[in-house]
C-alpha cells in the first residue's frame, strides 16, 4: 500500500478516480493515500494517474473486459513505486525529468480536485519549464488556483494574460470567445496596435461580458469587414456601413439597433446601409459561395415599417444593384394564408408578386 500522508481525506473524481479504483483492485488503499495526501503530494500522484492510458483504461474499468484490464498490468507496475513516494518533487522528477522553479508552489496552491484532463499537468510543466508569460500569470495570482484559471492561462491569446483577467475567466468557453474577439479584431481594426488591444482587455470591468466588450472595441475602431461589402462606397442611393463608427452614427440617428449588429458586419454574417437620406435602413446576408447578396430587412426611421411606395422604390433599387429580395404574395392572399393557419417565416419587405 502506497505510504500515507496523514490529511483530512478529500474526495476527487472523474478520471482520477477512475486510474485509482483500478489500481485499487491490485493494491488497496490507493485511493485513500490520495485522498489523506497534503496538496502538492496530491496533484503529483494525480500526474501519476494521468499517465494511464486513457482510452483503454476506460474499456478495461467500464467494459469489464479481461484482456484490457491484463495489458494494463504493465502500466499498473510501472505507476505504484511513484504512488509510494511521499516527496511531490521527486515524483514530478520522476515524471517529467525535472521540476522547474515555481512549478512546485502552484501544484500547492491547487484546488484539490485534479484538473480536468491529466494533459493540463504537462501543459502547465511545459510553461514553467519554458519559463512562459503563462506560468509567470499563475504565480502572480493570489489565493486558491481554480482550474478554470489553469485553463485560461494555458488557453488565452497573450494579449489576454493578466492576473485580473485570468482570474476572471469562468470556463473554456469564455477563454475561446476572448481569443476569438482578438482575432476578429486583428482582421478587422487595420490601425489597431496590440498594446492598445491589451489596455482594453485590462481596462474591461469584470461584470462586461467578452460580447459587450468586443462590441464597444469595434464600434470604436473597426475600418473594415472581412468580405467586400455588396454596396459600393460612391453609390449615389445607399451609404455602405462598413466601420463601426458609421453603425454606430446611423443607429442613433435613425433611432434602430444597428450598432448591436456590428459583431455581424465585421463577420460579414450580415451588411448594413442607409439611404443616403437616412430614412430607411436594409439589411443584407450572403448567399452561397459566390459575391450575391439577398435584402433580408428593410425598415423605416425608429424601425417603422415600409410604406407602399417605398417598398416599390426599394424594389427598384435593388435590382438595379443585383440584390435579390424576398417577394410576399399579394396582400389579400396574405390575410388568407394567416386565416388558414398557413404560417411560413415572415417576409421583412413585403413586396407583392406581379400578378
């Protein structure tokens, strides 16, 4: 039985517990010696478990299969000598070869379940060993380490790397949309620097959520989309909405939400613009592959809808430019349609078919 470091027994699970029921069957008292373990002694016997092959672990424990459980028996021999070291730092030796400075304080500072896959260990070894701006992130941390921290340091763009910020990150998730932000705004804010990118990302209130915050960011700065905008800039009917100052300028003047859809038009998920007038507002989304575009949304000033005439000179405009648009039947056979129950998705521009 592997030697105990007296501690109040703490419970782990998933696939921990899964390597540690298995070697229980051939040497008992496994478990308990990693729950009982001090913190770092702990995570290092995690690492240890870790380096079980996953997959056929899985098959040998939950599969109850013979021969699967019999090819383990090597792995099982080659993991208890390490689970019998009560020094975390020679175990970690052990296991990677070295222990680089500071590696052993964050395995201490740990919340004690093990991080949720045993690769994130040798991720953070590699950072320390590599003495990387990540590792440096983690040891400027106070307190408790969650593993979501972990994970958010492994993970975010180096723009993003600040305590606060780490700190700050609540799963995978969240990290991925940061660094997806980043790049968006890589691709679409041409005269942006990456210092004036990582004062943002510092100067972001925790209660802003990565949506909001990357919004204001392109309402601000962005220049351009990442597909060419289906209207050109010298038309003498639309005005192109291509950077978000401009979204920004026509939805407070034509009182509509259209800066809410500047993550869109950077995308190019959708394309915005005004008459030059700004009396009405289209919305444009790409067909296909190729350079078409269909009017999805075409309304009033605060959103109103179109009237007749104007329907009919949108209508011109837009075949005039190559835009296609949606045609609703006739109006009396609209009424009819609602009456029957007949419900399709609605039409923005109501353009009647020719008869």
């Amino acid at each position: 039985m592997p030697n105990v470091v007296l501690g109040p027994p703490v419970s782990f699970e998933g696939w921990a517990l899964l390597a540690s029921a298995f070697i229980e069957e051939v040497v008992p008292g496994t478990t308990m010696s990693v729950m009982r373990a001090t913190n770092a002694l702990r995570h290092a016997r995690f690492i240890v478990l870790g380096s079980l092959p996953r997959i056929p672990l899985i098959v040998a424990v939950r599969g109850n299969r013979p021969r699967a459980r019999e090819r383990l028996r090597s792995d099982i021999s080659r993991v208890v000598p390490l689970l019998n070291l009560d020094d975390p730092a020679e175990i970690v030796r052990q296991m990677y070869g070295s222990t680089p400075e500071g590696f052993m304080a964050l395995l201490n500072r740990l919340e004690p379940e093990p991080l949720p896959s045993p690769t994130e260990y040798a991720d953070l070894f590699r950072a320390f060993e590599a003495r990387d701006v990540r590792a440096r992130v983690l040891m400027q941390m106070s307190g408790q380490i969650r593993a979501s921290s972990v994970k958010a340091a492994l993970t975010l763009d180096e723009l993003s790397l600040h305590p606060s910020v780490v700190a700050s990150i609540k799963d995978l998730d969240e990290a991925q949309r940061f660094n997806s932000a980043i790049a968006l705004i890589r691709r679409t804010c041409s005269d942006v620097s990456d210092d004036e990118i990582r004062q943002s990302v510092l100067s972001r209130k925790a209660e802003t959520k990565p949506r909001e915050w990357l919004e204001a960011f392109l309402l601000r700065r962005m220049d351009r989309s990442v597909r060419q905008h289906p209207v050109v800039a010298d038309d003498p009917v639309f005005a192109p909405l291509v950077t978000g100052p401009s979204l920004k300028a026509a939805s407070q003047t034509m009182g509509n939400c259209l800066r809410q859809r500047v993550i869109c038009a950077a995308t190019s998920k959708a394309a915005y613009a005004v008459s030059r007038d700004h009396t009405i507002a289209i919305e444009m989304r790409p067909m296909g592959r190729g350079a078409s575009w269909i009017v999805s949304e075409a309304v009033g000033m605060n959103n109103r809808p179109l009237t007749e005439a104007e329907e009919r000179q949108c209508g011109q405009w837009f075949t005039e430019r190559g835009l296609y648009f949606l045609a609703g039947p006739a109006k009396a056979d609209a009424k009819l349609l609602d009456a029957f129950g007949i419900f399709d998705f609605e039409f923005p521009i109501a353009f009647e078919v020719a008869a």
